[in-house]
C-alpha cells in the first residue's frame, strides 16, 4: 500500500492523507466530491498535495474522475529522487502549513 519515499529533506516516512473533502457540484444524476490528498513528512511536516475529484451517481457508483492520490504520491516520489530542487515548485504554493 505504501509505496511513499522517504522525505527528501530529512529521511523520515511520509504518509498520505485525504482533507478537505467537500461536495463541489450536484444535479439530478451527480453529485462531484473534490478532496485533496497530502502527502506529509512524519518528522519535519513537508508536504505535498493534490486535488482529486470523484462522481458519485444515483446508483452510488463511485467514479474517479481526477486521480489527485496517485498525482501527489508522483510528485512527491519525484522530488524525493531530484532532492532539493525548489526552483521545479511553480505554479502550485500552497501555503497550507500552520
Ligand atoms: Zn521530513
């Protein structure tokens, strides 16, 4: 199940969550549910996350429109093999900390 490389800063496991789970549209057949995965170091709380999004339809059959898991686990297992490259991080500054 996890296949998470250690922090590319301080060598500890990292772990993957889901937050922010919210209902972000819903008609007559659909109900769109968007969630952020983060993957987050243990010791030092560096992290790195992404947004899925998931359909659920009147017959409760669940459907993954936007992988996010397996994007930040990519991201993160990429930056973990590049070590330190900050100048890589456009475009997403989350400033989710704290
Ligand atoms: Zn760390």
């Amino acid at each position: 199940m996890n296949d998470l490389k250690p922090c590319p800063f301080c060598g500890h496991d990292a772990k993957i969550e889901m937050c922010n789970l919210r209902v972000y549209d819903k008609n007559v057949s659909t109900t769109v549910i968007r969630a952020d995965w983060e993957v987050r170091c243990t010791a030092c709380f560096t992290s790195k996350s992404r947004c899925s999004e998931y359909a659920l339809d009147n017959e409760n059959h669940f459907h993954t429109l936007i992988d996010g898991r397996s994007e930040a686990i990519t991201r993160w297992n990429k930056r973990a093999n590049e070590t330190i490259d900050i100048s890589a991080e456009n475009g997403n500054n989350n400033m989710t900390n704290g």
